[in-house]
C-alpha cells in the first residue's frame, strides 16, 4: 500500500513553499493567483516571479523538456501554480537563486536553501 508523505516530508514543503512565496511577494508585491496579468520592465517580465520569455522558455525545457513558443511561456508565467512549481525547481533543485538577484539579497534565498537542504 503506497505511504502518503511523511511528516518531514510536509514540513520540508512548507519551508519550501514559504521560500517561494516569500520571492513571489519580493518581485511583483504579492504571491498566489491573480485575475489580473502582471508585468514590469515595460512588459519584459511576466507574473509573480517576473520572468522574461526567453528565461521562462529554457527553464521548462531544461526541466522536463517541454519547448514552449514565446505565447506559451508567457502565459504560464502569468500561472502562479505553474511559475511556482518552475520557480521551486530552480531554487532547491538546481540551486540557482541568481535569477532573482535583487530578491535574492534582499530575502538571503541561498542560506535558506542550504537550511533547507540540511534540514
């Protein structure tokens, strides 16, 4: 019979999940989903966790090998479900906190990946 998470498991989530919120909120003022698009750099950045096209584009292929067209890309970035989850992957799987320098600093994303990742 297949076991459901552990409680570490779920804990470990949840500080994951604070990290992502916590960039969501650093970069566009909010986190979660919005009836309205969101936008800055004079539309080059793209939802909650500001992504360009192009970044978002080659994220997603290197993660599952999904290629998006530039419309695509867009669009899931303006998902937070679906920016979030790219977003996490970046963050504790690959390790790259750099993408979001100023939030990055600001929020000391890569101490608390590696507190994450001891935990």
């Amino acid at each position: 019979m297949p076991q459901g998470p552990t409680e570490h498991e779920i804990f470990v989530q949840a500080r994951k999940d604070e990290v992502v919120q916590a960039l969501a909120v650093c970069e566009s003022g909010s986190w979660g989903p919005h009836a309205s698009r969101i936008s800055g750099g004079r539309g080059s950045y793209h939802g909650r966790f500001q992504y360009t096209a192009r970044t978002y584009i080659t994220l997603q292929q290197r993660r599952d090998g999904t290629v998006l067209t530039t419309q695509e890309a867009i669009e899931a970035a303006q998902d937070y479900e679906k920016a979030a989850a790219l977003t996490s992957w970046v963050i504790f799987d690959q390790g790259e906190t750099w993408h979001w320098p100023l939030c990055n600093r600001k929020l000391g994303l890569a101490a608390k990946v590696s507190e994450i990742h001891a935990l």
